[in-house]
C-alpha cells in the first residue's frame, strides 16, 4: 500500500461525525379465522435477540385473509407508536405478503381497504416487507 492510500488515526483537532446505525427490528404477523373466533398475533425480535409477543382477539368474524391483514395493521401500528421504524416484516400468508409486494393483484373487494391501510403505514414507515419460511422457523 502507497503511503498517500494510507489510514491514519491521527485526526489533527478535525471534527469527527461518528454515525451509529442502530439493526432493524423484525415483525411476525399472523392471523387465522375459525369457527369460535378470529385471532391475531404479531411478534417483535428487537434488535438484542429480545422476543415481544402480543395476541388479540378480534370481535367480528372475517376471513383468514381478513384476519392476517388486520394482525399485520396491529403490528404496524404497535411499531409506530413505540417508534420502532423502519421495520423488517414477515408474515407466511402468500396472498398478503405477495399482496403487499405488487406482485398479486387485490381482487376481492373486501380485501381493499386493509390492502391500502397497511400499504399506507408501510410506505410511510419506510418498512421492508419479504416472504420468509425459514425465519419464521426459527422463531417456533
């Protein structure tokens, strides 16, 4: 190495700027319907490997897609109000998660308004959405 391409740590009075990049929180989300209720979970992995669960039972009987989007709206607005974005999220419904990437059209109508929230609070927060198996796993 040239002596012109060498790194010194010897910073003459010059102001340093140190920049602290904090790792991204994971959100899991699931939702399933069945015929005694709806149910929805959304669980967070900070960035220290800690587990944050949280369980909810919805009022209205709705679809298991329904359901997933109303689990992943939950987490998102958790996230928001404990200002934990952006934010990594997983979730193992293929029509959501493909939904929410552009990748498969919105057909049903009913599906609409949660497609559009959700994307609302996703674009907003600058979150990162993939479909993932294999962290999910992990977390079982």
């Amino acid at each position: 190495m040239s002596a012109e391409l060498e790194l010194s740590n010897d910073l003459h009075d010059e102001d340093v700027l140190v920049i602290e990049v904090t790792p991204l929180w994971k959100m899991y989300f699931d939702g399933a319907s069945h015929k005694e209720g709806v149910d929805a979970g959304v669980v967070f992995v900070t960035s220290k490997g800690e587990v944050l669960p949280y369980s909810f039972t919805l009022t209205e009987h709705c679809s298991n897609n329904v359901a997933e989007y109303q689990a992943l709206i939950l987490g998102l607005e958790i996230a928001v109000d404990a200002k934990q974005l952006p934010l990594k999220i997983y979730g193992d419904s293929q029509l959501v998660v493909n939904q929410l990437l552009g990748l498969y059209e919105v057909k049903k109508p009913e599906l609409l308004p949660y497609h559009n929230y959700a994307k609302r609070l996703m674009v907003a927060r600058r979150c990162r959405t993939r479909a993932s198996t294999e962290d999910r796993q992990q977390t079982s």
